[in-house]
C-alpha cells in the first residue's frame, strides 16, 4: 500500500479568507448553486435530483434554504 504525501504542502489562507468562510450563506447563495447544479445529479441513492429543485423551486425554497442553513449550524 503507497501513502500520498504532499510535496508542496497547501498554502495558508489569510485573516479575511478565514472571516469569509465564517460568514452565513445567502438564500440567493442557495438558490444560484441549485440552478447550476447539473439537472440530473443527486448527492445520493435515495435524493432527489437537482431538476425537482430547479423546478420546484418557487414551492420549495423557504423550507429548503432553512434545512442548508440548520445544517451549516449545526456542524459547525
């Protein structure tokens, strides 16, 4: 068995790129990565695909957006 091993090592990210991934993410956040999502993609077996989303979008946003952001709560 080989182990990886990083040569370059990664590079540190500053005080305000540290700030910035502190920050909430946006219901427009949400919605822009659910448009670009390919249509047909789903994060696992028993998901919904991203065109329900897309789609649906107008009935589904309000309880989706708070889903995204109780789970970025709550791993945190």
């Amino acid at each position: 068995m080989s182990h990886f091993v990083f040569k370059a090592g990664f590079s540190q990210l500053t005080e305000e790129e540290m700030d910035i991934l502190k920050l909430d993410v946006s219901n427009h956040e949400i919605h822009v990565v659910i448009k670009h999502m390919g249509a047909f993609k789903a994060p696992g077996k028993d998901s919904f695909q991203a065109i329900f989303y897309q789609s649906q979008w107008k009935h589904v946003d309000e309880s989706f957006c708070k889903l995204v952001f109780n789970n970025f709560r709550d791993h945190s």
